[in-house]
C-alpha cells in the first residue's frame, strides 16, 4: 500500500477512536448524571425498604400523578402506593399484583 493512503487511513482510525473515546465519555457521564439525579429523587422522600435495599426504593411520581396511580393498584409486589406529595408511602406487599396461574 501507498505510504500516503497508509497514512491516511491511520489518520481515519485515529480519529474514530478518538470520537468513540469521546462518545464513550459521553455516555459515563449522562449515566452519572441519571444515577444522581434518582439518587436525589429517592433520598427526597422516607424510604419504605429497608436501608440496604435503598437502591430497590420505588421512584417519586409528580403529585399530579397520585390519583392515577393509586387507582391503578398494585402491579406487582414491589409496587408501591403513594402519597400526595408523589413520595411512596407503603409497599404492596408480597400478594399484590401477583396472578396464580392453573397448575400445569
């Protein structure tokens, strides 16, 4: 191959990883930032699990919210009915939103 196409397709793949390396930076730091702002919006409110579950507390809901999602119920086990403010209030416990299928 040609010295000068051999450079530039070097060139090239410098630069695409150069931008993947950006892309890639990019994307931690989006995540930590998401990690943070629901780490915030669960430490906002009490925790209705247990501290060392803190990672499993269900999420705040905007107030306007409430009405429908209580209505709804409880969709699974780790559902939560919430409070006014949108901050979880009980968990639904181990029965909720759990359907028995016919034995097989």
């Amino acid at each position: 191959m040609h010295p000068l196409i051999m450079a530039k397709a070097w060139t090239q793949l410098a630069a695409l990883a150069a931008g993947s390396l950006a892309a890639a930076a990019l994307a931690l730091t989006a995540d930590a930032a998401v990690s943070r702002a629901a780490d915030m919006q669960r430490a906002s409110c009490p925790l209705v699990v247990p501290a060392r579950d803190a990672e499993l507390q269900p999420l705040r809901l905007h107030p306007s919210q409430v009405p429908r999602k209580n209505a709804r119920g409880c969709l699974s086990p780790a559902d939560a009915t919430y409070a006014a403010d949108g901050c979880p209030q009980r968990l639904c416990g181990r029965n909720a939103g759990v359907i028995q299928l016919p034995p097989p």
